[in-house]
C-alpha cells in the first residue's frame, strides 16, 4: 500500500528551505561584511580617538602650556561654577547639561543661562 503524498507539504517544505537559504544569504553577502566593515572603522576610530588624547596630554603637559589648559577648564564649566556658588537649586541639573552640551557654544550658553537665572538658595530658609 503507498503511502498518501502530500504536494502541499512538499511545496511548504521547499518554501521554508528557499527562505532560510535567502536569510543566510543574505546575512553572508550583506550582513556579515556590513557589520566587519563597522567594527574595523570604530576600532580606528577608538585607537585614533586614544592616539589624539595622548598627543593633547603631552602637548598641555609641559609647565609653560598647563596654565592655558586650566584657563580652559575654568572657562568651560563657568556656568557649572557660577550654579555652585549662587547655590542654585539645580545645580547638579547645570553641570551635567554644562559637562556634556557645553562643548557645543548652544550648550555652554543654556548653562550659563540657566546657571544665572533663579535665585539660590538662602540661609533662612
């Protein structure tokens, strides 16, 4: 007795290997190269990221540059700065958007805004 064959099984069954066979393709020819190409470009970023760090070190190292370095600092957290001795009541709020927008002149300006308006924190209360 034969057994009973089913097409749609058959065909379901030659479906689902084509579509795995088009993922893994994909993901060999696309995926795989794509996401190399990404891990090789930020490895070099990252080690010219270090490389660049190191060379400014070095350059503000010397005793005749260290001054302009703090200047520097000084100039870059004054809105941070300001917060803290006003007593602002977010002052905390002031040096994180200082400490990471303030590279950006828009960033350091709403520091510094935000660092002078408000009234800080009085005694008696």
């Amino acid at each position: 007795m034969p057994l009973p064959f089913d097409r749609s099984r058959l065909l379901n069954l030659l479906v689902n290997v084509v579509a795995v066979a088009l993922v893994v393709a994909v993901v060999y020819y696309l995926v795989v190269p794509v996401v190399g190409f990404l891990w090789s470009a930020s490895v070099s970023a990252a080690a010219d990221g270090y490389r660049r760090a190191v060379e400014f070190v070095t350059y503000f190292a010397r005793w005749d540059r260290a001054p302009f370095l703090l200047l520097g600092i000084v100039v870059y957290l004054a809105p941070a700065i300001l917060a803290f001795k006003k007593g602002h009541p977010n002052r905390v709020g002031i040096f994180v958007l200082n400490l990471l927008t303030g590279w950006s002149v828009i960033g350091w300006a709403l520091a510094l805004v935000w660092s002078l308006s408000g009234k800080g924190d009085s005694a008696g209360e």
